[in-house]
C-alpha cells in the first residue's frame, strides 16, 4: 500500500464518519477548469464543414507533454507518436465498465476511418500502476488492437499527465476493496502532439471517428 493510498484513505474514513463517502467518490469523471492558454503556436483550423461533436480545446493549447513507460519498460512520449492522431484514456485494468468499453470504442473507430484507421494510436495510461504491472498492460490492452500502447509510471508521473490533460483520479480502500475512480474522457491529440478534443465518455464511436478525421484533414 502506497503512502498516498493510505492518505486517500484515510479521507475517506473522515468523510465516512460525516456521512459523505459518496460525496468523496462522486464526480471525478467530469470535466475540469481549463487553464490559460499555455503558448506556443495556434494548431490550424479544422474544416467548417465538419463541427466537432466533442470539447474543442485547441485554444487553450494544452501542455500534454508526458514520459511513461510502455508494458516493455521503454520510456514514451508523444513525440514517439508524431504523424498520428492519438486517441488517449486514463483508466486500470481491473475496471469492469468504462475502460474496455472506451479501448473497443477506440478499436471501431479505427474500423469506422477505413485506410485512414492506421494513422489513429490509441494509448491507455493507467492511474493504478500499484496494480497494473507491464505484464498486465502487455496482455489488456493490446486484447483490444494490437497496436494500441499501454502506459504506465510512478505515482509523480501519473499525478503530472493526469494534471495535463485536466483529469482526475482517486484510489481508496474502503472495508478490504479497492476502488478507483478516473475521468473518462477521450482525448484526441493531433499529428503534431497537440490536444485538440475531449470527448465524453458517452460519445459514440462514430462521432468520435468523425472528430478524428476532421482533425487528420487538419492536418
């Protein structure tokens, strides 16, 4: 059990003595209070004929830079990605819901874009590393496509992707179970690394594919 894990937790035995665990457990998947634009140049515009289904962020130019390590122990970035849309989700591979649905969404959209679904990446960061080994991530995620990268880092590197992309995470231990919460957002990230789009977990795969391609006839 992590130092921050026995930290959580004992939040959460407070807010159950108040009568508020599920308030402590509530909301996480939700979205948060974007930042100011963080610089650098403006990502060109997307067609006007193809409006996007999810969030558009492009104008507050998203620092989503990260180092992980992927399930064989080599460190990865988005650079490790640049020429490919990257369709990104935070998640573990004990979720019983959100997670595999996300990765066979992103599988169908790859299916959905035809000859252009080779120019799509999908990476599944997990915010349970304790838990999620690489041999664990070598055999979950890959299951969905085999092209699709798992990632994961220390408990510091988790905390600083998560901060980049807005999301949020929390892990407790509540009467001998281990639950964890995560936003469920996709995040779509263009050919040259910049975070362009968060879509709602409940997007379909076809209007997420449809956000992928305008953002690949962006260029």
């Amino acid at each position: 059990m992590t130092s921050a894990l026995r930290r959580v937790r004992g939040q959460v035995r407070t807010a159950v003595a108040a009568g508020l665990v599920l308030v402590a457990l509530a909301g996480v998947t939700g979205y948060f209070v974007t930042r100011p634009p963080a610089g650098g140049a403006a990502p060109p515009r997307l067609p006007a004929s193809a409006p996007l289904h999810g969030r558009d962020v492009a104008a507050e130019r998203w620092d989503g830079a990260f180092a992980l390590a992927d399930a064989s122990g080599q460190q990865r970035s988005l650079a490790d990605f640049r020429g490919k849309v990257v369709l990104l989700a935070f998640g573990y591979t004990h979720c019983p819901d959100v997670c595999p649905t996300t990765l066979a969404k992103f599988a169908e959209v790859r299916h959905l874009l035809g000859a252009d679904g080779a120019r799509v990446q999908g990476l599944f960061v997990t915010v349970d590393p304790e838990r999620d080994t690489a041999a664990l991530l070598r055999s979950y995620v890959p299951a969905f496509d085999p092209s699709f990268v798992g990632l994961r880092g220390t408990e510091a590197q988790t905390d600083a992707v998560t901060k980049a992309y807005h999301a949020n995470y929390q892990i407790v231990e509540y009467r001998g179970s281990i639950m964890v919460d995560h936003t469920a957002s996709t995040y779509i990230i263009d050919a040259q690394g910049r975070p362009r789009v968060v879509s709602p977990y409940d997007q379909t795969a076809r209007d997420l594919a449809d956000d992928v391609r305008a953002i690949l006839q962006a260029g």
